[in-house]
C-alpha cells in the first residue's frame, strides 16, 4: 500500500494538516528551551568578594580573592566571607552555589553533560517511535520530561541539578527529532518542503521566547518551571494528533490507517478515499499466494523484520548515503554554533542578543523555503554550504583596519553574518534532506544516530573556537573547509524533491538503479 497516495488522498493543506502541524510546531518550539535555557538558569552577573567585617587590617579585594595586610605580612585567601553579586539576576545556578573563579568551570561542565544527555537520548531512545510509533513516542517522553524538569526546579544541589538535566537532555534529542519526522510524514511529497523548513522557525520563535521568559523571571527555579510546565499541556494533543500514516503502513497497520484517513476526510470534509483500503486488503490477500514466486518478497519481508543501525550500512546506495548524512550533521552543527560563537558579541544586553540571534533565522529560513521549492534539496543545499565556506575562507584574508586606519570590523561582521545565513539555510535543508532520503522503516535510526554527530559538532565547535587563542585563522579554516567539503559530497546524492517518501531498503535500491540507468540512457 503506498502511503503517499493515501496522504495525496487527503489534500495537500487542509484543516487536518494545519492542525496537525500547529501542534506538531509547539512541541517543537518548546524543544528550544531546555536546550539554551542555560543560559540564564546558569547566568554570571558581576561579582567580586565581600567586604572583611575587621577594618583595622588593610584589605586589597579582587574578584577571587583578597590580599590582608597585618604587621607587614601579606596573605591572599580566595574570598574568605563569600562573593557579592550584581543585581542583574535574583538567582541562578551560579549564585546560588558559588560558580565562580576556581568553581566557574562547574557551570560550563552542567551544560556539557546536558549535551552528553543528548546524544546518548539521540542514539539510544529515538529508535523509539519505529519501534512503538510517533505519537506514543513523543507524548510519553514529553511527560517524562516534565516530571524531571520540575524536579530540577527544586534540586537543592548542584550535582542533583545537573544530574536531573543530563536526562531531560536525553528526552529532548528524541522527542525533536521524532517530531520533525512526523511533520515530513503527514505531508504529501510534493508538499512536504514548506511544512519541514516551516517547522524550524518555531525553534526560531522559541528561542525568541525564552528570551523574553529569562528577560522578566530572574530567578532560576521560577524560569525552569516555566519552561517545563508546558509540556504538560500536550495531553490534550493525544486528542488532536494521530499516529503517523506512513508508519501505520510501514507496520501494515491497515486498520488504524483506516480510521485516521477517515477522521482526517472528515475534518477536511472530503470523501473518504476507501478503494485504497480496498486495493490494499487484496493485495494482502494476494501475497501470500505469489510469495514465492514474486520478486517482491523481499520488499514485503522488509516491513516485518526488526532493523537496526547496522541496516544503514547494509547495501552500497545506502551506506553512501549514510557516511554522507553523518558527515553533513556534524559539519553543520560545528559551523553553525562554531560561527554563532565567533561572531563579534552584538550590544545591549543578553536577553536582547538571544531575541535577536533567534529573529535572523526566520529570513534564511523564508529563503530556504523559497528555494527548496523553486530549485529541489541539492541546488540549494551546495549554494549554502558553499556560501557559509567562502564567506569563512574569505575573511581569513581581511584585515580589520586597512593600511590608512579604515576600520573594516563591519565588513568582517557582514561576512560573519553572511555566512551564518548561509549555515541556517543549510541547516534546514539537511534536515529535510535527512528525512527524506532514507525509507520509512530505519528513517529514524538514521535521522537519530545523525544526530550524534550533530552534537558532537556541537560540543567540539567550542573547542575549536578556543583554539583562535593560539591560532586566529583557525575556526575559519575549520568551517570553512568542512562546509565546503559539505557542499561538493552533496552531488552524490540524488534529488529528493517531488518524490514519494521510500519504505523500504530495497525500494531505495531499486530508485537508484533506475536513476542510473535513465541517466545513461540520457546520455
């Protein structure tokens, strides 16, 4: 039974899919928040060591320690009676336990092992929704999620803090990606672009609501439960989302497909497409009849076995288009946070830069849009990534001020710009592309292992960035190779757009020799 066709069946945009979608997009959005949320549940207001309440001895404070002069002697002690902090916050991680000078490491080390959290939760739990479905995927780590992030609001140390936040980190990872999977799954192919790039302004739009949420709640607890607590509204989504089509399918689950094509007619007020159910029901019953004599037992066989990560390496095409995935995920991840932390810090305050930082997307985002639907999933994926890699390659060679004092840092910082509009646009293709290019039945073992290298990417571009200290030239070097590397691997892959979501390995097979051999005989 091809699920395309049934999603074909039910219009391209109709009330089913809008509402599918607008709840698919919260999920999404609030994705955004655990994620940067540390930035202010760990911010760092001013701080420097409070005053000694003996004021006959000659006190010299410094922001770690102080140096007491008694009798000519000298002693430096790290803040005796504790730090002073600025007014900027009420509380944070920071403040709370003393995260600073000797123990500041300790507030970068709770958001790495957040990430760690996630890329384990990536790997190991997103194969999840293949197994068991989207839909009961997603709203059972959604609530699970909310049981920890509300316990995290009231740790009472730092290690029960972080230790609480590795595992929403690892709930985080599977329950976007199972989610943006099911955006591209209740879309016809040739309308799934504009519901998968959409899908990533609400990150956008989340980003820009946190900043609001840490701009107007200072305190720590306070904004961790509100960041939390609206994962407990998707209850009600269980009402409003069905299981995936495609995968109802995939599973040969016709009896379920049934009724949420049904409910989908109905709400779109559209015939109910039963012929297709009918033809399925037959060739079910057919099956078992030409089962051994038919060549599509394997692609039959496929639906029932059990897939793991190893069948993304099992047939050429497919392993090919696996090392590729993997490569692109992780050069986007470390160019695009590696650039994000390279560019000049903008002025104001912080709240205001995370607004901003979350409101240049949604351009790049339109464009990409745009694009993907005018030229396909390769064109303008090499376009970004090149774009993103010239920019990179370019600003190696300028100087910030010319020989005559011109000052050229607002080049530098277009440039930087440039090509961070270039590494989101490519960042929404990807994922698409990921989508899309593997068949229905390890689509999320794929996507999900991808996403391993994404956070490796993630975690590595600080270092990277660091490595400027020593080596100015580097992190350009850096992203602007891989990217470019990125954009070149692209022409081995095939075009994606306007074509049927695959099911099976095997299908997949069979498309490429089929491109293979049209191609040859074009030429």
């Amino acid at each position: 039974m091809d699920a395309d066709r049934v999603l074909q069946s039910l219009g391209n945009y109709g009330r089913f899919q809008i509402l599918v979608f607008l709840c698919l997009c919260f999920i999404y959005m609030r994705g955004a928040w655990p994620v940067l949320g540390s930035i202010f549940l760990g911010g760092v207001p001013d701080y420097s060591c409070k005053e000694l309440a003996d004021v006959n001895k000659t006190v010299i404070y410094r922001v770690c320690d102080v140096t007491v002069s008694i009798d000519g002697q000298n002693t430096t002690e790290s803040c005796p009676n504790g730090w002073r902090y600025g007014d900027e916050f009420e509380e944070t991680i920071v403040t709370q336990w003393d995260l600073v000078c000797d123990r500041d490491y300790l507030n970068e080390l709770s958001t790495t092992i957040y990430m760690i959290g996630n890329t384990i939760g990536a790997t190991f739990l997103t194969p999840l929704s293949d197994k068991f479905g989207r839909k009961k995927t997603i709203l059972t780590l959604l609530l699970i999620q909310a049981a920890i992030g509300i316990g995290a609001a009231f740790a009472n140390t730092y290690a029960l803090f972080t230790a609480l936040r590795f595992f929403v980190g690892m709930l985080n990872m599977p329950i976007a990606l199972s989610t943006y999977v099911m955006v591209t799954e209740f879309f016809p192919s040739n309308f799934r672009s504009y519901p998968s790039v959409a899908v990533n302004c609400s990150w956008s739009i989340g980003i820009m609501v946190l900043a609001t949420f840490g701009y107007f709640l200072r305190d720590w607890q306070t904004l961790q439960l509100v960041i939390t607590i609206p994962n407990l509204l998707t209850i009600f989504f269980y009402w409003f989302i069905p299981e995936s089509l495609p995968w109802l399918i995939a599973k040969k689950k016709y009896k379920e497909a049934e009724k949420v094509t049904k409910w989908a007619s109905k709400i779109n007020g559209i015939p109910f497409p039963k012929h297709l159910f009918e033809e399925a029901e037959k060739e079910s019953e057919d099956t078992s009849e030409k089962e051994l004599h038919s060549s599509e037992v394997l692609v039959e066989s496929d639906h029932k076995q059990a897939y793991t990560f190893l069948d993304l390496f099992r047939t050429p095409v497919i392993r090919r288009y696996t090392i590729i995935t993997f490569y692109l995920w992780f050069a986007n991840s470390i160019s695009y946070f590696g650039i994000l932390f390279a560019t000049p810090t903008l002025h104001g305050n912080q709240f205001l830069n995370l607004g901003i930082s979350g409101a240049v997307e949604i351009p790049a985002q339109i464009v990409c849009v745009i694009a993907i639907n005018l030229l396909g999933r390769r064109k303008p994926l090499i376009f970004f990534l090149l774009l993103c890699g010239i920019m990179n390659i370019v600003t190696i060679f300028i100087p910030e001020t010319t020989d005559d004092g011109t000052d050229l840092k607002p080049l530098l910082i277009t440039l930087a710009m440039i090509g961070k509009f270039g590494i989101t646009g490519s960042y929404s293709v990807t994922y698409l592309y990921g989508s899309e290019i593997f068949p229905t039945v390890i689509r999320n073992h794929a996507v999900g292992i991808a996403s391993l290298f994404e956070n490796v990417g993630g975690i590595v571009a600080p270092f990277i960035v660091y490595g400027a200290t020593s080596l100015k030239e580097l992190p350009l070097v850096v992203f602007g190779v891989l990217t470019i590397v990125g954009g070149i691997l692209i022409f081995f892959l095939p075009e994606t757009h306007k074509r049927p979501l695959p099911e099976t390995i095997e299908e997949v097979e069979k498309m490429t020799k089929e491109n293979l051999m049209q191609s040859g005989e074009d030429n």
